[in-house]
C-alpha cells in the first residue's frame, strides 16, 4: 500500500463520490477507480460498497478513514520538518546536568520545542564537578549544575536557587515537621556527602553550619542523598543528609526516609548554567535561550519548590 493509494481513498469516502473524488485529485475518474480496487484487493477486505446511486463505506472502510486520515497528517509534518531541517545545517545540542535537575531541563526542552520543533536536544546525567572537563573536551555544549564555574573560562548564569533540604528517618522527630531550622540539627549526625561530586554544594553545607554557629558530628560518606546507598545509611538511623531539594525529594526516595525543607534564608544554592565562552552555534545559543526563559530565577525556584513539596507529602 502506497501512500495515493490512502489519499485517494480517503478523497473518495469524504466525497461519497467518485466524480467529486477526482474533481478533487485532479485525476481522472477511471483509474481513480482502479486505484481503489487495487488497494481493496491487496488488502482482502471491501472497503466501498458501491451503487448505481451511492457509496457507503464498510466497517474495514470506516477504519481506513481515520488511520489514513492521521496517516496524512504526519506525512504532511513530515515533509514539513524536514524541509525546515534542510534549510540550515542541524546541530546536535548536548546538555548535561546534575543529579535532581531533570524537571528543570525538561522544562526547557518543551519551550525550546515549541518554537524550534525540528531541533535535536540530546541529555546526559553528569555531576557538577566533571562538567567543566566535558565542557572543555567539547563532550557537552551546555551544563545545568550547582556551582563553583570558573567565570573566566565558561559563560555562566544563574538561572534560580534551590532549597537545600535535610534527609532524615521517617521515624525520626523531625520527621514530623514541614520544614526545620539549621538550630535542630545542632545535636543530630550530618552525613557528608563526598566533595568530589558536587564541591559547591558540599561547601555550603559546612557554611550553613558556621553560620547557625552549631557543631553536630559530622561524618564523611562515600555516598551521597542522591544515591540509593546513602538513602539506606539515612533510613537505618547512620545519620541526616543536607542536600539539594530536587535531588533528594525525587521519587526514588525510600518511604523509610523524609527529605524537608531547611527554613534559614541563606540554605539555598544557585542552579547554573554554563557554556564556552567562544561558542558561535546557533542551535547551542538558541537552546541557552530556552533555558533563560524556561528558568527565569523566580519562576525556576517557585517551580522546583513545588514539585519537591508535592513529592514529599506522606
């Protein structure tokens, strides 16, 4: 079955004519017919019922309609995005980004979508500390990552910031409360997450507690609240995480567990977006483009917010 053959029958079931069918098609009347038969006979089902006076399309008919309807339709786009494609030369856009930064590149994705359809957007997990290499060695055109950047190397914006949020036992007190305060953590266990995976993130953490002025005990993991591994440390009673909220409130969370929001001002970290400072490709400057309006600082925040409240509800 070829692609007329469903055109012209769905111009004859639309007409209910033959003469109007071919009138439409500009073909003429006879092989249009043959067409039809053709088709009816590879297919080994009666698709028109045909009168002197009339048309009526079968059961099998009916449903040739709608598919070859929708058939044509995406023909139709079909041709369409790849004559736009044609019209300039398509670039691949890889983009990395951190753990629990998911919801926010898909975001941009589906804006960047929107107005770019025929665009190639292609995304790997990455850590924070290994994008400037992969930016470097041209592995990634743009990364989405908690900081430090070296600004003198890469462009780099913030894009919003992120509420660090505490991982703690679902048996545990503080388990009980919608958000907690650097102070109640004074006498708890903070697990460190290893520093290599996310060095500005681990930062903060030591600076929040500097400056809530508490000294908890503090043990170094090899894992983090990301992984499945530190979620287990934190469920069996190990001690409490601090981390980035849309990392450690992503579904993968354990029931045994409950990430909450830390309620001081300052536990916050920015989200960044990162890309070399020499790049002239237009795919790569369009899509850093979608990121800034798909994450504009306000929206961004309240957005990621949103969706790891939602997820931590009991």
């Amino acid at each position: 079955m070829e692609l007329r053959h469903v055109r012209y029958f769905v111009a004859v079931a639309e007409e209910k004519s033959f003469t109007r069918a071919a009138q439409r098609l500009r073909i003429a009347q006879p092989p249009l017919s043959r067409q039809i038969r053709d088709l009816e006979e590879e297919l080994g089902v009666t698709l028109l019922e045909r009168t002197s006076r009339s048309i009526r399309i079968t059961a099998a008919g009916r449903v040739l309609l709608a598919e070859g309807r929708l058939l044509l339709a995406q023909a139709a786009e079909t041709v369409e995005r790849t004559r736009r494609a044609g019209s300039r030369s398509v670039q691949s856009v890889r983009v990395g980004f951190a753990t629990g930064l998911g919801d926010a590149v898909q975001a941009a994705l589906m804006r960047h979508l929107a107005v770019h359809p025929e665009a190639d957007v292609q995304f790997r997990n990455i850590l924070s500390s290994e994008q400037a290499a992969a930016l470097t060695e041209r592995e990634i055109d743009i990364g989405l990552l908690r900081p430090p950047v070296d600004r003198n190397v890469f462009n780099c914006e913030t894009l919003f910031r992120e509420r660090l949020m505490a991982l703690v036992p679902r048996g545990h007190p503080l388990a009980r409360e919608h958000a907690i305060g650097l102070h109640q953590l004074a006498h708890e266990t903070i697990l460190l997450h290893k520093r290599s995976a996310s060095a500005g993130l681990y930062d903060k953490v030591l600076e929040l507690l500097r400056e809530a002025e508490i000294q908890p005990k503090l043990v170094q993991t090899r894992t983090g609240p990301y992984e499945e591994a530190g979620t287990v440390l934190v469920a069996s009673g190990k001690g409490i995480y601090i981390g980035g909220g849309a990392a450690i409130a992503h579904p993968g969370v354990s029931r045994q567990v409950r990430a909450i929001p830390i309620s001081d001002p300052s536990a916050t970290i920015g989200i960044c977006m990162a890309w070399r400072k020499e790049e002239q490709s237009p795919q790569v400057l369009e899509f850093v483009e979608s990121m800034r309006l798909a994450l504009g600082r306000r929206t961004g925040e309240r957005t990621l917010r949103q969706k790891a409240g939602a997820r931590e509800r009991p």
